[in-house]
C-alpha cells in the first residue's frame, strides 16, 4: 500500500535504538528521507548509515539532547540542511525509571520531565514552524497508557507524558487549520534492547525460578497473551504519519495488546 512518504522527510527523535529505529525502517521502507536525532550520536550516525545501505535513501543522524531547546534547534537545521525541512516529526525519546514515588528525589522528576515532557514541548515549538508555513505536517509523540490510569513505580514517568498527551490535544487543535496533524501512540509493554537490559538485572536479581514466574504473571495482564515488539508499534507510529491519516488529529491510540482499554 502507497502511504505517501516518497519526497517526504521525516526526523526521529530516540531512533538510535527501539521503537524509534523500528519506526525508522519502515519509513525508510516507504521510501522516506529519515533524520535520526538521539542523545547517542554514534547510534544515530549508524542507524542512518544502515537506513542509506539498506534501502537507498538519504538519512542522516544528529547527536542531540530534546531536553535542550537549543540542542533540538541545532539537530533541526542541520536535517533540513541535509534533507530539507520536515515534513514529519516523531518523537519516541524518553526516560523511564521504575521507582516508588517516596524513593525518587526532585533529581529524578527533573531528568525525566526534561526529556519526556518538556523534551516534547522543544520539539513541537522547533519543527512546528516550517510546518505550518508549508500548509503539510504530521506529528506523533510517544505516552503510555499510565498517563491515564496511573501505574505504580513509574509515576513521574506517566506524570510527563500526562503533560504530553494534553500538550498534543492542545496545539493539535490550534494548528489544525494549516494542514499539520498531531497525535500520540500509547505503547504498551514493549520487547526493546533497553528492556532487554532492565529484564536481564531482575532475571539476576530474582533468580530463575521468581523471573519465570514474574513474567507469566505479566503476561496474563495482555489478553493477546505477549508483549509488544517494536514493529507492533511502529506500525501505529507510520499510519499516523501518512497521508491515509489525514482526518485523524488530537487522538492517542492504545497499541497494546489489551493491556488497558481506557
């Protein structure tokens, strides 16, 4: 199927890694330009590298922090420099740490609001501009479904994308009328190499007996029966940035199984 992304530019911000380079693929896939923006530059220079190789298109990876205006600015003039300005901007970086709320310190809400709410803000205001001004945008950002519900242990984390979510809904409807669409995908449990790195240490710390049987108790919470990979929600992520999603804006769309259904 013909999304429309050929002579369309895309940035990613959090595409060295995960859900946003599994978003990256498909795009470059559809024929897209695709500007990968991460806090780990190398990772970014060679998932784009990889994008170039693999399907023949031009890409680009900047080394940026979201949780600097100044930082995103940066990385959004040098893609346009590279690819020209873009048409669509996704944004999946985030900071999520599992943590009781008595045991975080204002260290902790500090980082993981800089980058997962305000973070969002930076980019929106940064790319939103040329968007507007060429009468065509498509805006996806990443939440989670405990933004509405709430979940224990990641608090300040669902409290940041709560910001997102009504961020998204806000200017969504302030910049509508120019043809830019905003939107927000709302993951649920996904198989990402950071995941990867989080279950081994549990795995270590509960041995294997207490892992197995913490994971079969997680797994009876998806009434699917597993939990996502990236390209399940990736999948999501490109309907929304094509031009089949044209009459969709202010939404979040729950990619997660089951999990919830709020």
């Amino acid at each position: 199927m013909e999304l429309g992304f050929k002579n369309r530019v895309v940035a990613i911000t959090g595409a060295g890694r995960g859900i946003g380079r599994a978003t990256a693929k498909m795009l470059a896939a559809q024929g897209a330009s695709v500007g990968i923006i991460d806090n780990l530059g190398e990772s970014a220079k060679s998932s784009a590298r990889e994008l170039t190789e693999q399907f023949g298109i031009k890409s680009v990876g900047v080394a940026a922090d979201i949780a600097s205006y100044e930082d995103v600015v940066r990385a959004r003039d040098e893609l346009a420099a590279a690819l020209g300005p873009a048409d669509v901007l996704i944004n999946c970086a985030a900071i999520v740490e599992e943590k009781l709320f008595l045991d975080s310190t204002p260290a902790d809400w500090q980082r993981t609001i800089s980058v997962g709410l305000f973070g969002a803000m930076n980019c929106l205001h940064a790319f939103l501009p040329s968007m507007t001004q060429n009468g065509y945008g498509r805006i996806i950002c990443l939440a989670t479904d405990a933004a509405r519900i709430g979940q224990s242990r990641i608090s300040v984390y669902a409290a940041a994308k709560a910001g997102v979510v009504a961020l998204c809904k806000s200017v969504a409807q302030e910049v509508g009328a120019s043809g830019v669409t905003i939107n927000v995908v709302s993951p649920g449990t996904t198989n990402t190499e950071l995941r990867q790195i989080t279950q081994a240490k549990i795995a270590s710390e509960l041995g294997p007996e207490r892992y197995e049987r913490r994971t079969k108790n997680v797994l009876k919470r998806y009434p699917l029966g597993r939990i996502g990979e990236p390209d399940d929600i990736a999948a999501a992520i490109v309907f929304l940035a094509s031009d089949r999603s044209a009459w969709t804006t202010g939404q979040v769309f729950s990619v997660n199984g089951g999990f919830t259904m709020p």
